[in-house]
C-alpha cells in the first residue's frame, strides 16, 4: 500500500496520481517500498497462541489414544 512520508498517511493505489504522485502534497510515491512492505507481511510468524491450541489438541488426543488402550487392554485380556 503506497504510504506518503510528508502527508503521514496510507494511499489506496486509486488515489495516487497517474504519474506517482500524493493527491495532497505533490511529492513522489515510491511504489517499490510499498511492494517491500507487502512481502514482509506475508511472512509473518503464527501466534503464539495458536501454537498453544496446538499443544493442547495434541494433549488431548494423546490421553484419548492412552484411554484407547487401556481399554482395549482391560476388554481383551
């Protein structure tokens, strides 16, 4: 999203002058830091929370597979 430095704001690409330019000031939009900005959100990291959801239904379903045998154990021997 191309960000204007003077105006210290987010531009939609719509209202950026045909020839780069801020509507507002007039000054030059570099098109390529925006490019470099969208890259770097897209490599963003899970939260950490997410991971604890994870760690839990593992949990979970580790004591599910536990309570399986020991079931299995006692009905058939």
């Amino acid at each position: 999203m191309p960000w204007c430095e003077r105006c210290d704001r987010f531009l939609n690409p719509n209202t950026v002058q045909p020839d780069g330019t801020c509507p507002s000031c007039g000054r030059p939009i570099d098109p390529a830091a925006a490019a470099e900005g969208a890259e770097e959100d897209e490599q963003a990291s899970v939260p950490w929370h997410f991971w604890v959801l994870v760690a839990g239904v593992v949990l979970y379903l580790g004591w599910r597979f536990v309570e399986l045998l020991l079931w299995i154990a006692r009905e058939w021997f």
